[in-house]
C-alpha cells in the first residue's frame, strides 16, 4: 500500500526546447508505492517531463526532489545511481546484442554486486519466460511486445527506487498491451514504485492509483485514478465515449 511520503516531488517545472516552452510550471508528486499515470494527448508533453525528470532535458526551471533530496540539475547517470529507472518511449533496445547482454546492461550501476544481478536476471526471466527462451537471440529479432518486456527488464537490472515508464503500450496489439499492463501492475503489487506515461489513457488508469492529465505543458487535472475514469470531460476527450 501506498504511504504519505512524497518519493518524487516536482514543483513548478518548466522545460524548454529551443524558443519553444514544451512544460509550463508543472507540479506533481509520486509517494512511495505508488502507481501514478500521467495522460494526454500525443505532444502535450509527457515525454519532456520524464526526460526532465530523469537529467536528458535541463529545466528552465523548478524543482525536482527525490526521496527528499534535489536532483533538478544532477547528471543523468547519478539520477539512475540514486534509484530513477527509465524505460523510454519506442523502446531503445540495442538491436545487435543478445537478449542477456541488453539485460545485464541494465545492471551499470550496481555493478560489484553480481549475486544479486545473476538473481535479479533469474526472477526477470521468470517474469517474462519469452525472454529466457530467447536469451541468445539477438534483440532486434524480437517483436515489439518482446522488446517491451526486454526494456522493462532492463530498467529492473538498475534495481529502481522509482520506475519511468514512456508509452508502454506504444505499437503494440491489444492482446499484448493487455499483457504488458498486467506486468506493470504486478511490479506495482510486488513494490515497485511507477510514473507510467502512456496515452493509452483507459488501460492506464485502470491500474493506477492516481493520474495526471497534461495539456499543451501544463497539469489541468489531477485526481484518483477512479475519479478521473468517472469524470464526463476525461472519458469524452481521452476515452472515446
């Protein structure tokens, strides 16, 4: 179950691209346990928030706090050091390398600790079996719901305090965004703590404690997970019905 503790808190975040203003003030807070998905149509900007978040973009301004301690202008690797796990949107697997070598090299930065990578590897097999059938199998010879599975897998190898997911279900047939959505909640149950960016916004808030809606940059509603399924303008311009 969730606790009251903020785990990731943004205040007032502003993120430029160039001349152009992609996030306005944006505020938010992920508690530890947390499955929070942010929704909104394609270019609101979801994605510049996660890379803000994770030290890809600099903000033009406010501030980020993880687990009580800034990281507004920290490098991207000691953001990843400190527990913040990404898993971006289209994937990114590296094509040419084996199924295992893109798993263990999501384990940078624990490296030292290989018992607890080679058991880490184990339960991520046992969670997608896909993946150890096809562990020799280079990645770029996967199907896209495989090469989810494979990036999800990735960012658990950085053993994540707080997991980044971008558009998840991006590409994907139902059946397997049905697939993926459940290992995202069962991570949730087993602890994991989740900012699930997704447009998706049915499937998203169907496992999700609470949500954001993003519009052109900025936060124009936030509630729990239940009452944004319920709310009369979310269902007609995110829901289709």
């Amino acid at each position: 179950m969730p606790c009251n503790e903020p785990l990731l808190s943004i205040e007032n975040l502003s993120t430029r691209y160039g001349p152009i203003q992609a996030l306005h003030q944006v505020s938010l807070e992920v508690n530890q346990g947390e499955l929070v998905a942010m929704v909104g149509a394609n270019g609101a900007g979801k994605t510049t928030l996660l890379h803000t978040v994770s030290g890809i973009l600099p903000p033009s301004g406010g501030e980020i706090t993880f687990d009580g301690q800034p990281i507004t202008r920290m490098a991207s690797h000691r953001i990843v050091g400190a527990g913040i796990c990404h898993v971006p949107e289209g994937r990114q697997v590296f094509p040419p390398l084996s199924v295992d070598d893109n798993l263990r090299l999501g384990a940078h930065a624990v490296r030292g600790e290989k018992e607890w990578v080679e058991s880490t590897l184990g339960e991520i097999y046992e969670l997608f079996p896909i993946l150890r059938e096809r562990a020799k199998q280079t990645a770029g010879t996967l199907s896209g719901g495989q090469q989810q599975m494979l990036a999800i897998g990735r960012a658990l190898l950085g053993r994540p305090r707080l997991l980044l997911l971008d558009e998840p279900s991006m590409g994907l047939a139902p059946l397997l965004v049905e697939e993926i959505f459940r290992v995202i909640q069962g991570l949730n149950e087993r602890g994991v703590t989740i900012l699930l960016v997704e447009q998706n916004a049915r499937a998203a808030l169907g496992i999700a404690d609470r949500g954001y809606v993003l519009e052109t940059g900025r936060v124009v509603l936030s509630a729990s997970a239940e009452e944004l399924l319920a709310d009369e303008a979310v269902r007609k311009a995110y829901l289709g019905y």
